[in-house]
C-alpha cells in the first residue's frame, strides 16, 4: 500500500482562501475503500480535524481543500506589541502539517492503516506549512508570497507603505511585516534625532508587529522635527528592508477625532482619522409589561412598566476630502471583520461598520474633491434597570 502526494500547497499560504492537496493511492481496488486526512498543530501534534474521503469511481486519486479547518485555528494580534518593540502574531497564522492513511475492510472489519505519507514529508518544529489569516481574492490571487512587500520575500503588511500617513501625537499604529527568514535586526527611528533598537525576533516565527506610535516615541525618546518621524526597518548588515513615514497632524478641526483601526486583508491592521463632524445616537429597544392596579390606585401608580431597556450605541463619522488612493485603502474597512475604535493610544473598543454599500471614488468621474461617510456601532448593548 501506498499513498503519492501528486500536488501540495505552498509552505506559506492564506487559510482563508483554498487549500488544495492531490493525492493518489495504489490501494483504492480494496473493499469500501477511504482515504483519510489528519490534521495537526505542529507543536502539540494536536488532531485539529480528520477528513474522510471515499474513492470516486474509476479514479485512484482525490482532490481536496482543507481551508476550512485551517482558518478555524487563526485569528488576529492588535495589541500584542504593548510592552516591547516587536512581538510575534502567534494568533494570526497556524503552523500544522497533514499526515495519510487509508481505511478499508479487512475480513470485513473496517481497518485503518498506519500513517504513508505526510506532508511535510517529516513534520518537525521546524518543517511545517504556515497558513495565516491573509486572504487573497479572486483577482489577486498569489498562494506563493504576500503582496505590498518593499523587499522580495518581505515587507509590511499595511497598505501604501511609501505614502505619509496622518497621525496626531496621542495615537497608536501598528505596523505588521511577514519576516519568514528573521532577517530584521535593528529597528530605526529618524527625525531630529536617530534612534536604533536592536532586536531579536523569536524563533520560528514569521510575523511580527511593532507598536509605531504614541508607545514607541515615548519609549525611544526620539527628538522629533517638522513633525514627522520616520520608522526603518534593517539588517545586522544595515541593509534597508522597509520604511515608513509618519507625519504628526495636530488636531485643526473643530470636531472630534474618530481614529479607526481595521483587520485588512493581508492580516495587518490599517488605521485612519475621520476628522469632520461625527454624530452620536442610540437604538432603543424596550420591552413592557402591564400591571393589576387596584380599584383605589392612584395616578402615580404605574400601569406599563418597562423591564428590559436595551441600547446600542451608534456614530455617524465622516472623513476630510481623500484622495483615490485612501478610497481604495477604506474599501477595506468597509469590509473588514475586525474593527477597533481608538480612545487613547491603550484604549480601544470594538466596534462594527453598518454600511451595506461602499463606493469606490474616482477624480475623474466627478471631476471634484470627496469625503466619506461610514455608520458605525459598539459591538456591545447597554442595558438599563429593571424595576
């Protein structure tokens, strides 16, 4: 008996896209034949699901996706780089590989065979595939490597990594960059003054993210100038991976600040300042029920009473003029499942986008400048007593 891994999917791949594996085996002609997949995390060699496949007529191999158990084991990382300069996303990508074997009756007694192939070929803590919370959609679909990286193989994460970005001197950002051979070494900040942190990223990890606002100026103590710094990201050898650069905004509107952080589809969090007027309202719901008065009651006797108040909370926020490029980017948070609202640079609620359509806005179609406008909801209800 034996089973051929025909076609494997990449080392490192989006879980949220397709997953495909083709196997054969030289087996199937055997009674009630199955193939069986198991799944596992690399670390725990924990069974995260086992797949049985019966053999199609006429054929030796199968063709199967395995997406959907893989991005059951991932998530996200938002805050984890709090207390340091760079930490690991261990909660966004999943290490695992996937082991072989075949059921079928012997004697009539359905009978599973040992493990015949696996891949990796010997799964290790340090041979595995890596499946992350990335998702490639139809038209860019690349399983190979990560797009928007600087460096071939690297990069950040977060869109429009060569342009500005707006950022007044209270707020966090986060910057997320897929690193799979652990090159970076030094983190440098330049502005009035240069400061270089050397770092070591743990092993066996391949996404990192660097707390690069309000957290990481304080705690360099970087001289700032012309209110703007710049974060580098370089080898031991001062080879420059990747730059970005931060242009401090003080607050010249009348409104409010609405600053957002959003999942985007490579896994990293965008974040954006809606800086024009923002309103708040609630959605009420109440539920009653009537009492019996007596035949003496009184006018201050209550006959409805409300029991159960529920209230959601909800902000209209609306953006300066932006540009296509910044259309495109807030397309994303249109869409995103993750959605956080700032409060202080340590003080985040979730929240969700209640937009049922997002336009694209072109220069050209309209010949005028435009802002954007999204609904947004706490992810919570308030109640209120029940008397």
């Amino acid at each position: 008996m034996a089973i051929t891994k025909v076609t494997v999917p990449d080392d490192f791949i989006g879980a949220f896209n397709q997953v495909v594996y083709k196997i054969s085996s030289n087996n199937t002609a055997q009674p009630n034949f199955n193939f069986i997949v198991d799944i596992k995390e690399t670390t725990t060699s924990t069974l995260l699901a086992r797949l049985k496949y019966p053999k199609q007529p006429a054929v030796t191999d199968l063709t199967f996706d395995i997406g959907d158990v893989l991005k059951n084991s991932v998530s996200y990382d938002f805050l984890n780089a709090q207390a340091a300069y760079v930490a690991a996303n261990t909660n966004s990508r999943l290490k695992y590989y996937v082991e072989f074997r075949e059921l079928y009756d012997v004697a009539t007694v359905p009978t599973l065979s040992a493990v015949l192939a696996s891949d990796p070929a010997t799964p290790s803590a340090s041979s595995y595939k890596f499946a992350t919370n990335a998702i490639f959609d139809f038209e860019d679909f690349t399983p190979t490597s990560y797009i928007n990286c600087n460096v071939s193989g690297f990069g950040f994460l977060n869109a429009n990594t060569s342009v500005n970005e707006n950022i007044e001197i209270t707020q966090n950002k986060i910057l997320t960059f897929f690193d799979p051979n652990r090159i970076v070494a030094k983190i440098v900040l330049l502005s009035g003054s240069t400061v270089v942190q050397s770092i070591t990223l743990p092993a066996k990890e391949h996404l990192f993210n660097i707390n690069a606002g309000k957290w990481i100026i304080d705690t360099s103590g970087l001289t700032l100038a012309n209110e703007t710094y710049v974060v580098q990201l370089k080898t031991s050898g001062d080879v420059l991976l990747a730059t970005k650069t931060f242009t401090y905004t003080p607050q010249c509107s009348n409104y409010s600040t609405v600053r957002l952080h959003w999942l985007n589809k490579l896994g990293a969090f965008e974040s954006f300042n809606f800086i024009m007027n923002s309103r708040k309202s609630e959605d009420i719901e109440r539920k009653q029920f009537k009492a019996a008065l007596p035949i003496g009651y009184l006018k201050s006797d209550r006959l409805k009473t409300n029991f159960n108040t529920t209230i959601n909370d909800k902000i209209s926020i609306n953006s300066d003029w932006i540009s296509e490029e910044q259309s495109i980017l807030l397309e994303q948070l249109a869409t995103s499942p993750a959605i956080y609202l700032e409060r202080s640079a340590t003080n985040f609620v979730a929240v969700n986008i209640t937009n049922q359509n997002y336009e694209i806005k072109k220069y050209l179609d309209d010949r005028k400048l435009f802002n954007l406008s999204f609904d947004i909801e706490y992810t919570y209800s308030r109640y209120r007593q029940s008397l």
